[in-house]
C-alpha cells in the first residue's frame, strides 16, 4: 500500500512539446502519479520559444507554475520545495546549475535530477559544458533519474558519484496514443527535431529510399531542419507536429522510422519516446540499431533493425497482414511495460526507498528496488 505524496518538478516544459521530448515525458508521468494520489507541482521557465508554442496553461491533474527569473523562483517557490517529498529538477533547466543548488538548499525531502537526455548529458559533464548539470550536483542529488539504463547506471554511481541511479524510461499514455481507423496517406514516415548527427541516418533511411521509389510518400515532421537541404518531391514536411496530433500522424503510416542520436546509440539502453507512442498506435517501427534494442523489442516480430537503403526499400513491400502482425505484438509489449503508469509507479517505488533510505520524511515504506524494472525480455 502507497503512501500519498507531495512531488515537485522543475522540469524544461510540460505546457509546449515544440522542438522536445519532454513535455509528452512529463504530462504522461504526473498525471499517472496524480491518479495514484499524489500532489504534483510543476514549475517551468517562462520562455519565448515556448510561449510561442503553447498548448496549454492549465491541467487537472498538476499545478503548473511559470516563473520568469531564478530570483522570482526563489521567492515564489522556496515553500513548495521544502514541503515536497522530492523535488525533481529535469535536464535542460534553463540556469540548471544554480537551480539544483538552490533546490539542495532547499527541500528536506529527496532532491532528485531527472535526465531525459542522458548520454548527452554525460558528455558534456565530460567536456565541462553542461549548463544544467555538474559533477558534484551529481554526487548531491540522492536519486539520478536517467532515460537511459544498462551500463550507464553503474557509471552514473561509480564514475559521477551518484548515490542511486536508476533507469526512468521514456513511456506512452494509452488513453492518447492507440490504433484507429485513419487512412494510410504514408508508406513511410518520421518524426523528430533536426540533430546534425543524426542527419546522415535519416537520409540514408528516408530520404534516399524516397528518391529511390517516387511511386510511394513519404513524410517528415518536425522543426529546426536547414532550409538548404533537398526534400525528395514525394517526401512532405510538417514544420511542427503538435503532441495533441501525433496519434493521427502515426496511424496514416504503414510504417515509421526510428532515428537515434549518437550519444545514444554509444550509450545504448536509450529508446526514444517516438518507439513507444507508435507501438501503442499499432504502426510497424523499422529503427536504426543500438546497444539494448532487444531488451524493449523482439527484433524481427516486434520491430524491425535497419541499417541500409536497400533495407528500408524492402520493408516498405511487406504485405500488410505480417506488418500488422508485428504491430500488434509491439502494441502489446508497450502496454505491459512502457505506459506512464508504469513508469509512475517505479518512480513510486524509487522515492519510497529514498526517502527511506536517507531518513528525509516520517512517512515511510518497505520497498524493494530492482535494477531494472520492466524492460528485460523473458
């Protein structure tokens, strides 16, 4: 039996999905927590970029609170942070640095981080660069939420100094995301943000295949892509895809393209959001290949590893009932182990061991942490 908690986030935006991930990461978390009786605060930098871009305000399942300043932060805030049970601060906080240490100051609960972009984040730890994160932050949080698991756990704690690092995946909301009966308007299609690195990838798996096969469509969505670059004429771009219309995007597919950044795919054990909300819409996934793909999906039932052109032009042929066969058995491996309601009750399980581990609240509860949650295939 749970106990009700208070949780703060300090998260990078929760109210705008324009250019990141996180914004679907922590509305699926928090409404699933909300639902298993916590309360839930979340703070979030008022910035241009995202006012621009907004889709919401408000939301019945958490206090959302803009603020436009660090010193408006601490003037506003310093109650709320010290009454939580944990205080979550998120990766890519803008002034991240100067916001953990005053969250440290702060809560007398558990103060946690929260990285959704982990491999990232290590480089630049690395390279002295990060503007978010440092390395005794790192040895300060108790708890290091990563999306990424596997071996970059044990060097979370061992290299940086974390006192408990564990894997909090990406997930998807099956009330938002499932099949319906859309019409297929693509045979192949994508979605993500333009990264430099993984450009290459995406022309390789995309772009060529779709010069390659002028007969079939082809469609990429997302923002920031360089104005110079050639789009095959069968290929169409949506410049920004809202996250309120990504079940509509995935469900006019045959088929989607997973496309991992670098650090990632070094890292490994980094599935992107995009797997999981296109596995719970019954859309067929091809994706590049990283360390750790086979612990989230059967390779070749489930999902399907492309490293080629001729690969993906392949795919692109198969008939439709062994596409959706493979769908299916996808969708069905999503909804057991990568909803937000799982991920809500790890996150759960992960604080109560803290909380108890390091004495921080009089409400505790005997937990057992496992390593790694959900994710192993059997």
């Amino acid at each position: 039996m749970h106990v009700s908690r208070n949780y703060v986030f300090l998260g990078l935006s929760i109210t705008s999905s324009w250019g990141n991930g996180h914004a679907t990461t922590y509305r699926g978390l928090v409404k699933e927590l909300a639902k298993r009786g916590h309360k839930i605060t979340f703070l979030e930098r008022d910035v241009p970029w995202y006012a621009a871009h907004r889709e919401f305000s408000k939301l019945p399942y958490c206090d959302i609170n803009l603020y436009s300043s660090l010193d408006e932060l601490k003037e506003r805030f310093t109650g709320a942070v010290r009454r939580a049970d944990a205080a979550v601060v998120g990766s890519y906080v803008p002034e991240g640095i100067a916001v953990g240490r005053w969250v440290l100051s702060t809560a007398k609960g558990i103060p946690a981080f929260y990285d959704i972009d982990t491999p990232v984040t290590l480089s630049a730890i690395r390279e002295g660069n990060c503007e978010y994160l440092s390395r005794d932050l790192i040895r300060k949080y108790k708890l290091y939420f990563s999306f990424t698991g596997g071996p970059t756990l044990e060097l979370i704690e061992h290299k940086f100094g974390s006192p408990s690092a564990r894997a909090l995946y990406c997930s998807v909301d099956p009330a938002l995301y499932f099949p319906d009966k859309t019409r297929k308007r693509w045979d192949l299609g994508y979605l993500g943000t333009y990264a430099a690195d993984r450009q290459p990838s995406l022309d390789r798996l995309l772009v060529q295949v779709a010069g390659r096969n002028p007969e079939r469509r082809f469609i990429v969505a997302g923002p920031q892509y360089p104005k110079e670059l050639n789009w095959p004429p069968n290929i169409e771009r949506i410049e920004h895809l809202p996250a309120s219309h990504h079940r509509e995007f995935y469900n006019s597919q045959r088929l989607t393209l997973n496309v991992t950044r670098r650090d990632m795919i070094r890292a490994g054990y980094s599935p992107s959001v995009r797997l999981f909300e296109a596995a719970a819409c019954g859309t067929a996934i091809l994706t590049d290949e990283w360390p750790g793909l086979r612990t989230f999906f059967r390779l070749g039932s489930e999902i399907l590893p492309v490293r080629s052109t001729e690969d993906v032009t392949s795919h692109i042929q198969m008939a439709a009932d062994q596409r959706l066969e493979m769908a299916e058995k996808a969708r069905r491996r999503t909804l057991r182990f990568h909803t937000a309601a799982v991920r809500a009750e790890e996150f759960e399980r992960y604080v109560d061991a803290s909380l108890h581990q390091f004495g921080c609240s009089k409400k505790r509860s005997s937990v057992v942490v496992e390593r790694s949650p959900s994710a192993a295939l059997i």
